[in-house]
C-alpha cells in the first residue's frame, strides 16, 4: 500500500487530472468570461485609437507639407490638389 503512495507516475496522474477539474472550472466561470471581455475591449480601444492617432499625423504631416510647398514657392497643380486641400 504505501509503494503505491511513492509511485511519481500515479502522482502525476492524480495532478494532472485535478489541474484539469480546476481549469474546466476556472475556464467556465462567469468572472473569467467577464474579465476576457473587458481585456478584448480595451485590447480594440487601444487598437481605435492607435489608428486615429496615426491617421491624424499623416494629416498633419500632409499639411506641413502643402505649407512648405507654398513657402518655397513650388506649384505642382495636380499633387497640390490632390494632397493640399
């Protein structure tokens, strides 16, 4: 009886099948579903404002760009109207 109580493989065993018990219930919970919400919207937020971000410094760089052009005195009609508007 206590030989089978030092057997390493039977404790592995016996570990591994309580490790899946507690995951199924932890995977299951209603606190982990909210929580895996909540992370997925703030994870699209950030990626939202990442993207305005980046929008609003093409814009800006566009306009620094059209305002160097008129300073320099460079007329090219067709991209100045395309990009400077």
């Amino acid at each position: 009886m206590l030989s089978c109580l030092k057997n390493e493989k039977l404790w592995c065993a016996i570990g591994g099948a309580a490790a899946v018990i507690v995951g199924k219930k932890i995977v299951k919970s209603k606190k982990t579903r909210q929580l895996a919400v909540t992370g997925l919207a703030k994870g699209m937020k950030l990626q939202s404002d990442a993207k305005e971000l980046l929008q609003n410094m093409k814009d800006e760089a566009a306009d620094i760009c059209c305002d160097a052009k008129a300073e320099a005195g460079i007329a090219d009609e067709a991209a100045e109207t395309e990009v400077c508007e």
